[in-house]
C-alpha cells in the first residue's frame, strides 16, 4: 500500500489535511441535511418525498462513513492508499450529493 505522500513530514501534512477536508465536509454535510429537512423543503408529491427519503438516508450514510474514515486515519501516521482512495471517492460523493439536494429544494419550492 502507498502512503499518500512519500515524505513523513508531508505525509502526516496530508493525512491531516484529508482528515481536516472530510470533517469540514461533514458540517456541510449537516447544513444540508438541516435545509432538506426544513418546513420549505417539504415535499408535496410521492415522488418528491422518495427523493427526499432517499437523499436523507444518502445524507446520513455519507456523513457516517466519512466519520469512520476520519477515525481509522487519525489511527495512523500515515493514510493508506485505499484510505486514500476513499477520501477522493467520499468528495467525489459529497459533490455529487450536494447537487442533487440543490436540485430538490428547487422542486420543491416549485411545488409550493
């Protein structure tokens, strides 16, 4: 397995600037949930509540995941190279996520 960076000093530097990222990804991971969750963004219609449904449960998996990431590389001096893969595959998500949360509260408030 490969560390993230081939110098300790850089490594352990890295190590906690994913820890850092993934912790300030998981406030806004709760922002988001805090807005979906608002009375604006109730759905009105079936199919908006299985999207709402579904992008809380995506929500709260991901801010899950991202906390046991957080813990197993806070174990370690150094992020592994599969540690350091999820990092990128949670960002990658997170990314993703916030944009389909976006594009519901802006069906949602259609529907008002």
């Amino acid at each position: 397995m490969t560390a993230l960076q081939t110098t300790p000093r850089r490594a352990l530097q890295s190590t906690s600037h994913a820890i850092h990222r993934l912790e300030r990804t998981n406030q806004e991971l709760r922002g988001l949930s805090d807005t979906l969750r608002s009375y604006v963004c109730e759905p009105k219609t079936y199919t908006l509540f299985e999207r709402f449904e579904s992008l809380k449960r995506r929500l709260d998996n991901l801010r899950s995941g991202n906390q046991e990431l957080i813990a197993a590389m806070k174990g370690q001096k150094q992020a592994l190279g599969d540690q350091v893969e999820q990092f990128r595959n949670r960002i990658k998500e997170f990314q993703e996520l916030e944009r389909s949360v976006l594009e519901y509260i802006g069906m949602a408030k259609m529907h008002c």
